[in-house]
C-alpha cells in the first residue's frame, strides 16, 4: 500500500492516514467532503479546474500541511498516488452543466475514464458521485436503485444525465474487466453553505432572492417537487459507503426522503427570512422532472444511513451562510 510506504519513510506517524484525492474538490460538496476528511486525520489531495469551484470554499483548509491543492482537468490524464478517490467533479446546477455541455459530458466521460485508470494502476478505491438525473423525469416513484429512468438522450439536460449515466457504465466495466473497487453514490438534490449566490439551483436561488427581496422566481406552477438533503447528512453516507467493503458497489441512493413542491420551498424560504420578495412564476424549463424522491432502504439497511437535517433546520444554516456573504459583500 502506497499510504503505508509513505508513513514507514516518515516514520514519525503512529496512526497511517490515508492518501485521498477528491476531484472536484474545490466545489460545494467537495470543499466539505475534504474538510471532513482533513479533520478525521487523512491527507487530501484536492484538483479541481475552479470551474464552478473556489479557492474560498478551502479557505480553512490551505494552510493544513493534510492537505494539497492541484489545479487541472480531470479530461486530462492525472498521475498521482493515492489510496481512495472520491470522483465529484463535475458542475452540478443546471445552468452551468447546460453552458458548455460538450465539456459536461468529457468530464463525466473521459474524467472517469482518466480517474479509473488512475485507480486501476495504483489499485485505488474509487467512488462516483452520480445523480438523481440518471432518472430522468422518473415514471416510478420514489425511486429505487433498480429503476433504469426515462432520461431524454438528446435533450439540454443529455449532456449531464447521460454522462453521468455513461460514467456509472465505465464503473461497472472497470469492475468487471479490471476487478476494481467501485462506489457509486446516487446523490439527490443536497443544498447547504457554500453553494454560490449565482450557483442557479433552486435553494440558493430562493434564499438570495428572498434576503434581498427581490422575486421568488418559480419554474411552472411550482407543483414540481423535490427532496432536498442538508449537504452534512450527504457527506455522512458518501464517508460511510466508501469505507463499505469491496463487495458493496452501489449504486445506492442518497438523498432525504421528505418531499416538498417547489411552492412549499419557496413560502418556507420567505417565512423563515421574514422576507417582502413576491413569487414571479417563469416558464419551466425543457424536460424538468416531475417529482423526485430517494428510496433510502439501501443505504439504511448497508450504510446504517439515514438523514438527520429537517428542511427547516438546514434552511435556517444555509440563510445565515448567505447572509453573512451578501453583508460582507455589501460591506467591501
Ligand atoms: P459544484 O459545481 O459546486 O462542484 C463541482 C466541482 O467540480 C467544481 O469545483 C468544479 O470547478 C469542478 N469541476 C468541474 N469540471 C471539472 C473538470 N473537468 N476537472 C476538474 N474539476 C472540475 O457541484 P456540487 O453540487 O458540489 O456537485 C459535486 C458532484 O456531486 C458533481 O459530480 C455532481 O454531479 C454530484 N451531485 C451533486 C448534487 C447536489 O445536489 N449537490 C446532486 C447530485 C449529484
Ligand atoms: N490514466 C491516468 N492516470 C494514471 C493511469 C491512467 O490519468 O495513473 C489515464 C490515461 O490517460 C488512460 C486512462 O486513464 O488513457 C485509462 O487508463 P487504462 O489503463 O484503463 O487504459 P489505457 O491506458 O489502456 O488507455
Ligand atoms: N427552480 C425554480 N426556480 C429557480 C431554480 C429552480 O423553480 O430559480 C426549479 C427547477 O425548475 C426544478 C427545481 O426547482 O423544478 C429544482 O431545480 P434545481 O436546478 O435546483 O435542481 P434539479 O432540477 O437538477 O433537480
């Protein structure tokens, strides 16, 4: 094992930390899955190519002697040592994904081919963050991990639904051919600080809105719904399924299963800010699923996971976090 040649030359270690990379690190999810793995006492090595990402996000943790920063492209080959890699880059929110959507499906395509070859030379475990969108606008509700979806393969949300889709392939391929140990994490809506002001996803759409009282702007009628996970119950399980053993590869749904419309998460939201914001109701976008709800039994009953952030208590963090932002920016 590489981590423990490294320690064994250092010699000054009792407990051997692991050797991480997190791709995609400097972004929402990532900056706090490294941040948790950082304290826990592992080494990170963060790459990111601050697409959607930011050096701000790591801000705590740049001066940790844990933890490295490489800035690159996962579509481009990457020789590093590590012992596990989390794959998670890969811009999330529709309106980034759908910018430049050719790059979209590169990244979830030759990025996870470039990360399994990574993970195959040095006998890596490697973990998939995919999505909910390999649902498409699902028929079967709440979903399970054995529904295959209704995904549109030529539609504005292809390039991200089908990349990940095609990623989820490249895995289990890998396993088959190569005998490698995979992770694939199902991720359903996750919200929480550090998402940016202009990150397009609903909850921080609605919550900037609503603190600067300007429209609430809902796709459709807002009957639409969702289930949205706080991103610390998220980091939770994509910690806990990595450290699974080989046998278990997912995929595995993680999400929190309480369902809202989006009109209920917006009027929450301008409750909760005390906000003046009307509701503006814009068209709703091509191929916008329906509904969407994980069925978490899987992850239950083999990660021992389940959420534990009410709605309303994450909400309440994620408008202090942005609060906070739009007064500093304000102040600057
Ligand atoms: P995000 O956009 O905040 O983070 C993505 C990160 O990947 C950014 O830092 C970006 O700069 C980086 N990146 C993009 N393309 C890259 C490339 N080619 N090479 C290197 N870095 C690249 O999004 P997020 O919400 O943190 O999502 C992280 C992962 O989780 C994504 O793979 C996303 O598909 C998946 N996911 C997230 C959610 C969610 O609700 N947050 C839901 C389902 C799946
Ligand atoms: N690769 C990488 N880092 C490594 C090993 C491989 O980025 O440490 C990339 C390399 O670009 C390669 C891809 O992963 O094209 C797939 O590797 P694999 O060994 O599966 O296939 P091959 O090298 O035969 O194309
Ligand atoms: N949405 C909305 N207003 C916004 C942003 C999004 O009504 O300002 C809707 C969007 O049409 C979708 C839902 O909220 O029905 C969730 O959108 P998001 O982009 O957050 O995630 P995804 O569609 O990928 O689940």
């Amino acid at each position: 094992m590489i981590h423990e040649q490294r320690i064994r030359t250092a010699g000054f270690r009792s407990h051997p930390s692991k050797r991480i990379l997190v791709t995609g690190g400097a972004g929402f999810l990532g900056s706090h899955l490294c941040e948790r793995l950082v304290n826990s006492g592992q080494e990170v090595l963060c790459v990111d190519n601050f697409y959607t990402g930011t050096k701000v996000n790591l801000g705590g943790l740049l001066d940790s002697s844990r933890f490295e920063l490489i800035r690159h492209d996962i579509t481009f080959p990457l020789y590093v040592e590590v012992d596990e890699i989390y794959n998670l880059a890969c811009p999330a929110s529709p309106v980034h994904y759908q910018y430049d959507p050719v790059q979209t499906t590169k990244t979830s395509v030759h990025g996870s081919i470039n990360m399994l070859g990574l993970a195959k030379r040095l006998n890596a475990k490697i973990l998939l963050a995919s999505t909910s969108e390999v649902y498409g606008d699902p028929e079967v509700h709440p979903q399970h991990e054995s529904y295959w979806g209704r995904v549109n393969p030529i539609g504005p949300r292809s390039c991200y639904d089908e990349g990940k889709r095609c990623a989820e392939t490249l895995f289990f391929d890998y396993r088959r051919q190569h005998n490698l140990s995979i992770k694939i994490a199902r991720i359903f809506n996750t919200y929480g600080p550090r998402m940016l002001p202009d990150d397009g996803r609903v909850v921080s759409n609605f919550v900037v809105q609503a603190l600067t009282d300007r429209p609430i702007t809902i796709y459709g009628d807002g009957s639409q719904t969702r289930s949205f996970c706080f991103v610390d119950d998220l980091i939770d399980g994509l910690i806990q399924l990595m450290n699974t053993t080989d046998d278990i590869t997912g995929p595995i749904n993680l999400g929190n299963p309480t369902e809202f419309t989006i009109l209920a998460l917006a009027q929450l939201i301008v409750e909760l800010t005390g906000s003046k914001s009307c509701i503006d109701f814009k068209p709703l976008p091509i191929d916008d699923p329906k509904q969407r709800r994980p069925n978490i039994t899987q992850a239950r009953q083999i990660l021992g996971w389940t959420p534990t952030v009410s709605l309303h208590a994450g909400l309440l963090k994620t408008i202090a976090y942005f609060d906070n932002l739009l007064t500093a920016d304000a102040i600057a």
